[in-house]
C-alpha cells in the first residue's frame, strides 16, 4: 500500500501497522482453519504458509522505520494515540531482538507440531511427540537467549503473555493459593450427585446456541465450530469464530461454550476505532482469561443462571437429567471433584492443574527436568497435588495441545484470570445490584454492557494492571478469590 510522502508519522506508522495486521488476519484464518477443517495430511504444507506469513510481519514490523517513527512520535498528547505509541515501542523493542527467521522457525515448528500433538493424544503415545517437543524447548531456549539483560529466563515468556509479570509474582500468588487450595480440596472432596447417561452432541449443541443467544452472540459477526481443544480466534473486525468439544459422555462442551464466549466478546466489544492497530486487541492473556471464566463460572455456574437455564437444559436430556432436580444438577456442576483433566476441573482444583504445569515448565527450561521423564513426573506429581492416579498419557501430559505450539510461559495467565475475574465481579456486582436475579430472568446484557464500557472498548490501551487498578481500584490481589471459593465450599 502506497503513503502519501507529505502524511503525518502518525498515519505512517498506522498505515505500517494495518498492514501488518492484514497478514496476521491472513495468519490467523490459516490456523484457525488448521485447526478446525484441515485435513491432518496439509500441515506441513500450512506450517510453510504460517511461518511465511511470520517473517514477512515480523521483518515489516522490526524495520528501521518504524523505530524511527515511534522516535518521532515520543511524547504525542492523544491518550489513545500515546497507548499506541506505548504498545508499539514496547513490542518493537523486543521484536528487534529476535531474527525473523528465529520467529518463523518457531511459527513452522508449532504448525508441525500440534499436528504430531493430535496423533500422538490419539494414540497416547507420548514417545512419538517427543521429537517435537524437544524441538518446542530448543526453539524456546534460543528465544530467551535473545533477552541477556533479563535474568529469570521465565519472565522472557510471561512477558509475552502478560506485560510487565514476573515470575516472582506469580509464585508469590500461587504460594498463597496453596496454602487454602490444597486443604479445601482435601475437606470438600464430596461431588454430590453424578451427572451420568448419554448426552447426545446434537441436542449439546442445541443447548450451546440457546445460551450464546442469551449471552449476545451475533450469527452476523461470530461462528461456532468443533474443534478436539476448544479456542476463540479474531481475525480481524466482525470476525469472531468460537470452537467447542462435544462428547455425548459429559455436559462439558457446554462450559466450554461459555468460556469460549467470554474470550470471543472481549474481542467483540474493543472500539472499532482501534481496529488493524496492535490496541484493537484484549490487553493481556490474563485479563482475557478473567473473561472466559467470568462467563463460564462466575455465570454459568450461578444459581441464577440455572434457574433460568436448566428448565430449558432438563427436556433436552429426559433421560440422563429427568430424575435430576435443579438442586441436585447445580451441586454437581459446582462440586469439588478432583480429576485428570485441567479442561473440565472444577474451580477449586483447576488451580493446582495451573501450578502444576507452572512447575514443570521452569524445571524443563533450567534443565532439571528431561522431555522423556516429563511423563512419570506428571504424574506423581497429579497424585500428589489432586490425588488422581493417571492412567495413560492422553489423559495426563498429552492433554493440553499448548506445548506443541510453544506457548511456554502461557499456562500462569489462567490462574491469574481466575483471580481477576472476581476482582472484577465483585465490582460489577456492586455497580449492577442482585445479578443472579437478573440471570434467573434470562438477563445477560447489563453485565455484558458493564464489562463493555469498563474492559472491553478499550482493548490494549491500558497495561494489565493499569485496567485492573482502574476498574477494581487495586493491583492483582488473591484475596478475593479465595473468599469466593471458601464461601461457595464452605
């Protein structure tokens, strides 16, 4: 795209930055297709095209000009205009230490890889995806290496992922989640009523629609797909696409709807104004994450919202929940019941599945922990921390699909979004009155509103913490987090 040469450096930069953004749009389709309809046979050749697409942003975004134009810009009065000049330097300066051809090599191996990660979880054969992760590790030792003057090499990857975190921070938070998590676990291992008998996928997906309807989700604007790990892709502008996992055994793809939801509407919300800039974007992978699970549990898992829901959920599912009251259904979608997967832990648990693998990714990058014994250390240490014994590696290391695209320094930010998300709720709660009795109405909206105006529009204009600090008046705090769950399990 050709600039007028008389245009300010504030529209050059932008014009630079939409064309970037263009070919992530390009990117982000290529694996969301990846994903969701390719055949398992195209991937190498879809790793080629992602790892093409990788080089070609990152050599346009690290260039001389850029920095040049942020060098000019320094100092610029508009708020959002100095957010992107923020966010832009901040991302540029650490784009520029990592050669572009680092970045593709990485982006080939990840689309490599999680193709190799679906055999082998099929398969649980943890010893074909080996080569593959080993692989991942290198890649990820070689990018920390780009960042000397960083001395924990973990806060390299958090920062990737939640700017300005530090590894000491997270441990201080997950230390103290320990020291309530693990004895309420321990008391409250009672799950009530189990929620068993066929769910037939059909009727599932007919229930999801039912509740995305409810929520606000626009058939003009967003889709929903089936995928084996369920994730929310933006593309770009009006281009919201959720997945789900549906197994006829459980009602799990259902939270997974609704977590997908939260995801999908925070990046629904941002101003358009910011759309085809690094700003047009949710702030953090933690504040993303406080979504998600906002919807998912903080909702999905309320009285009200069941009061509303399940009179419409029961006929669906005469057989397995005919005999079920609305009581007893609610106690066991809310119970405390330790189990393999992180994906369908309960709130209580699903924090030790984090610190578990917080763990381990620190131990595999400082070498005190070889890729082959990763599986016999997963488990003892899933025995340890939850009890559950492991029975195979499709239902213990093999499970989450994230090492097989690199996203090491990733796994933290769930826990810290469960944190924010009742910081933030609790807000909300103040601000809205009795939500519960809203839902129990079927009414999602003024909570989607109030989120709207005091997360979503405002995309990456503010660090994390800043938008935390301004919507809750504090910094990440575990506190009232551990109140929820004390006073739901009590």
């Amino acid at each position: 795209m050709s600039r007028p040469v008389d245009s300010s450096p504030l529209d050059r930069l932008k014009s630079i930055l939409g064309e970037i953004a263009d070919v992530q749009h390009a990117e982000a389709v290529a694996d969301w297709d990846s994903r969701v309809s390719m055949p398992p046979d195209g991937a190498e050749a879809r790793a080629n095209v992602v790892a093409t697409l990788t080089r070609i942003a990152h050599e346009r975004f690290v260039s001389d000009e850029v920095g040049e134009l942020l060098a000019e810009l320094d100092g610029v009065a508009d708020e959002t205009d100095a957010a992107l000049v923020r966010l832009t330097r901040h991302e540029w300066d650490r784009a520029r230490r990592v050669p572009s051809d680092l970045a593709a090599e990485m982006a080939h191996a990840a689309g490599v890889a999680v193709a190799a990660w679906d055999k082998a979880k099929a398969a649980s054969d943890f010893a074909s995806f080996v080569p593959h992760l080993e692989r991942q590790l290198e890649l990820k030792l070689r990018y920390i290496d780009c960042f000397p003057d960083i001395e924990k090499p973990y806060d390299v990857l958090l920062d990737d992922y939640e700017e300005g975190m530090t590894t000491a921070e997270v441990q201080r938070v997950f230390d103290r989640l320990k020291e309530v998590l693990v004895p309420l676990i321990a008391n409250r291992r009672d799950g009530g009523v189990a929620l068993e008998g066929r769910f037939p996928v059909e009727r599932q997906q007919e229930a999801g629609v039912r509740v995305l309807d409810a929520f606000g989700y626009d058939p003009q604007t967003w889709r929903i797909d089936e995928t084996p790990h369920p994730f929310a892709s933006k593309p770009g502008a009006g281009d919201i696409r959720l997945t789900t996992h549906t197994d006829a055994g459980d009602l799990t793809s259902l939270f997974s709807t609704m977590h997908e939801f939260g995801h999908g509407v925070y990046e629904a919300d941002v101003d358009a104004r910011l759309a085809r800039t690094p700003l047009a974007r949710g702030t953090s992978s933690a504040i993303h994450e406080s979504q998600s699970r906002m919807w998912e549990n903080l909702v999905g898992r309320s009285r009200g919202f069941w009061r509303w829901f399940y009179p419409q959920l029961q006929p669906l599912f005469p057989e397995a929940l005919g005999s079920v009251d609305e009581e007893a259904f609610v106690r066991a979608v809310s119970a405390i019941r330790p189990g393999l997967i992180r994906g369908d832990a309960d709130e209580a648990t699903y924090g030790l599945h984090i610190i578990l693998r917080f763990e381990l990714e620190q131990e595999l990058l400082a070498g005190k922990l070889a890729i082959r014994d990763l599986p016999e250390t997963w488990n003892a240490r899933m025995q340890e921390y939850l009890g559950v014994d492991v029975p195979d590696d499709a239902h213990g290391v093999l499970q989450d699909m994230h090492w097989s695209i690199g996203l090491f320094g990733y796994f933290p930010t769930y826990q810290l979004g469960n944190v924010a998300s009742v910081q933030i709720w609790e807000v909300a709660r103040r601000d809205l009155g009795d939500l519960e009795e809203q839902f129990a109405r079927g009414e999602f909206s003024p909570l989607r509103e109030w989120l709207r105006e005091h997360v979503y529009r405002h995309g990456s204009v503010y660090p994390p913490r800043e938008l935390l600090r301004r919507v809750t008046g504090s910094d990440l705090d575990p506190e009232p987090y551990l109140q929820y769950l004390q006073t739901k399990f009590a």
